[in-house]
C-alpha cells in the first residue's frame, strides 16, 4: 500500500502547490492551505486515480465516514477502499 500513500500525498501536494516532501503524515489540509474547493478536487483525483468513490459529502464534511482530519488518516481511508474493492 505504499503505493497508495504516494500517490495521496502527490495529489494533495499538486493541489496545494508544494512538493511532495512537505506534505507531511500529521499534516492537516489547513496546514498545507487547501480549502474546500481544493478538498473537493482532491477527492474527485483520489476517486480517479485509484478507481473508487469516496463517501464523502462536501456539503456536510463532519458527516462523513472519510476522516479528513490529517494526511495519515486521508491515505489510511483510501487504503481501505483500495482495499474493499478488490
């Protein structure tokens, strides 16, 4: 899976505009200057990039079942979802 962690931390990188070496485990999306938006379209390259749908509600996001709440918890709930579909 470390496959997966990678190529997490490369999209959130790309959508906050830092290199992938600073977009660090306990980093948090404010942390790396990503808002909403941002959120929104790493999610939508997330789901792309791995082939899965992500529940996730942009509306309501402390509704959700995929924790947000750091980069470590991001890539382990698309671990598991990488995971769930095969």
């Amino acid at each position: 899976m470390a496959d997966v962690a990678q190529k997490v931390r490369e999209i959130i990188a790309e959508q906050a505009v830092l290199d992938v070496e600073d977009v660090k485990p306990d980093a948090t999306l404010d942390d790396l200057g990503i808002d909403s938006l941002g959120l929104v379209e790493s999610i939508f390259a997330i789901e792309e990039a791995f082939d899965i749908q992500v529940p996730f509600n942009a509306n309501e996001p402390e509704a959700s079942d995929f924790d947000i709440s750091n980069v470590a918890a991001i890539i382990k709930a698309v671990e598991g979802l990488v995971a769930s579909k095969t």
